[in-house]
C-alpha cells in the first residue's frame, strides 16, 4: 500500500484520468473529492461490499467479480 500525506487543497492523481482531492479535514474526518471518468464506478467499500453481496445473491457474482478485476 503507498502511504501518502497531503494537507487541505492538495491532490494525488491515479493514472491519467483520476484526481483525489483533500477537500476538509475536521478532527479525525478527512473529506476527498474525487474525479473519475463515468465509466469509473467510484464507491466507498462498505457500499461496494454491499453492491457485490447483493449481486451474488442474484446469481451474477461470477460476472461482478470478473468486472472488479477489470478496473
């Protein structure tokens, strides 16, 4: 895993095409803005562990896992 540190305003960018931004940071919150293509699903992982689960029970998580692999 890289670890980087940024302050409030700052950015990492993921490939060519994907910005992250520090929006706020308020006690132990830190809230990013995040800039993908719309092709890029862009979850946070409880809500993306839920859309996998939900997906395996209707008989498409063959085809969910295969999708994740491909990002």
């Amino acid at each position: 895993m890289l670890v980087l540190s940024r302050q409030r305003d700052e950015s990492i960018i993921i490939g060519d095409n994907i910005v992250i931004t520090v929006v706020d940071i308020r006690g132990d919150k830190v809230r990013l803005g995040i800039q993908a293509p719309t092709e890029i699903s862009v979850h946070r992982q409880e809500v993306y562990e839920a859309i996998q689960r939900e997906q395996q029970r209707a008989g498409t998580g063959e085809q969910a896992n295969t999708a994740a692999t491909e990002m």
